[in-house]
C-alpha cells in the first residue's frame, strides 16, 4: 500500500483503502504504522503500543481514542496522551492528508 520512504511526504494509496474498517496497518520504510479513522478524521500512529509493545491494530478505536488491547490504555487521537493511571509516554502520531489522489503521509 505505501511507497518505499522513510520521512517526508509519503503517498498511501487511495482515499478508500480503509473499506469498512477504522484501523489499517501499513508499513512505511522500516516503520510499521497504524492508520486510524476516527470519524472523519483519519491520522497515523505508531502500530506497537509505547506501554510492552502490543498490536495496536488488534484494537478499536471510539471517541477519539485509540485502546490497546493487551492492557486497556487509550491514546488520545489529538496528542497521543495515554488515560489516566498509566506513567509511559505518548503515542506518536503522523498527520494523513486526504487528498483527491488519495492519503498522503507526513512524517517528520
Ligand atoms: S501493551 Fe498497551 S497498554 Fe500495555
């Protein structure tokens, strides 16, 4: 689904790649990424949970939240804030364009 890159500006294919689903992973350069779907708003994460590591895209999102599903967390869509009672860092988040040409990936 994603060109080969690994900063900059990344074409992900087309605006309907997510079908029914509001999670799609997708591996750009050597990182592995989460699209999320929230609404109408679509952003990108990081796909393996900042807490042990688990698959995020075995999760749901809801809300505006991300929830891991090994210990519960959930992330903030916005910022990448874990709820409350959790002391690890933020999720890291990507901006997603949707653009007539489809979703274009902005990494920094
Ligand atoms: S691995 Fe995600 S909350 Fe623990």
């Amino acid at each position: 689904m994603a060109e080969p890159g690994c900063a900059g500006r990344i074409h992900l294919g087309p605006a309907d790649a997510f079908g029914d689903r509001a999670l799609v992973p997708v591996t750009v350069g050597r990182r592995s990424l989460l699209l999320v779907r929230d609404g109408e708003r679509i952003v990108a994460t990081e796909r393996a949970c900042p807490h042990e590591g688990a698959d995020l895209s075995l999760g749901r999102c809801g809300g505006g939240r991300l929830h891991c599903p090994r210990h519960l967390a959930s992330f903030n869509l916005r910022d990448g804030s874990v709820s409350p009672g959790w002391s690890f860092r933020p999720l890291r988040l990507f901006a997603v364009e949707v653009a007539p040409d489809g979703l274009w990936l902005t990494l920094g």
